[in-house]
C-alpha cells in the first residue's frame, strides 16, 4: 500500500495489491454502492460534500475510508476539500466486468425495488 507522506496525502493501495474479495466487501453496503454508483455516473471527481448520505458524518467518513484502503475509490485533497473518484481503469483491468455487473445488477434492484430501497439508512 502507498504510504501516506503528509496529513494531506491518503494512503492507497497499488493495482497489484488489490484483491477481489476486499473490493468486494466494499462494494457489499448499501451506502459505499451508492457512493459508487455516483462516482460512476459522474464525469469528474466529486467531493466528499457532494454525498448525502442518511447516516453520521463520521459514519459516512468510515463508508469512504474503507472504499479507498479496498481500492475502490482514490481521494485526493484539492484545497480543503477531498475529491473522490472511481478507479475504474485498475478495477477493470484486474476484474474485467465486475465493476460493470455490479453496477447493472444495483440498477436492476433500484429499478425493482424503488427507489425507497437504493439506500437504507444505516448507523
């Protein structure tokens, strides 16, 4: 895992030291897919204020905290503000179509479900 140098740079793992079943645990809450699915959508980086989420600030901290350490997400600081983007190209290249079926089958549920059902609120 990268090392963080300085309180202003995250530490994230490496493509290489990315595993299926950590990605998969994060992809496994309602609220980190949530998340996902966004980013997916988004054309550009989004910031951490960007999501609201039903849940605590802290609660939501630790939602992305556990998405960059599985490699789902990097997050970066611009200003004070922290950026969140989808790692795509290394998710992708290490798990071809995971990151696609997933989101398909969270759209599919959505669209079975309703809306009400996206996201549970969640302590």
């Amino acid at each position: 895992m990268t090392t963080a140098t300085s309180p202003r740079v995250l530490a994230h793992p490496t493509r290489q030291e990315l595993r299926l079943e950590n990605v998969l645990h994060a992809l496994s809450d309602p609220m980190r897919l949530r998340v996902v699915r966004d980013l997916a959508v988004a054309d550009d980086d989004l910031s951490c204020s960007f999501f609201d989420l039903p849940v605590t600030k802290s609660t939501t901290t630790h939602h992305f905290r556990v998405l960059r350490e599985n490699g789902v997400i990097r997050q970066t600081y611009q200003g004070t503000a922290k950026m969140n983007g989808l790692r795509r190209d290394d998710l992708d290249a290490l798990f071809p179509g995971l990151l696609d079926s997933v989101l398909g089958a969270a759209a599919g549920q959505e669209e079975r479900l309703g809306d009400n059902q996206r996201a549970p609120a969640a302590g």
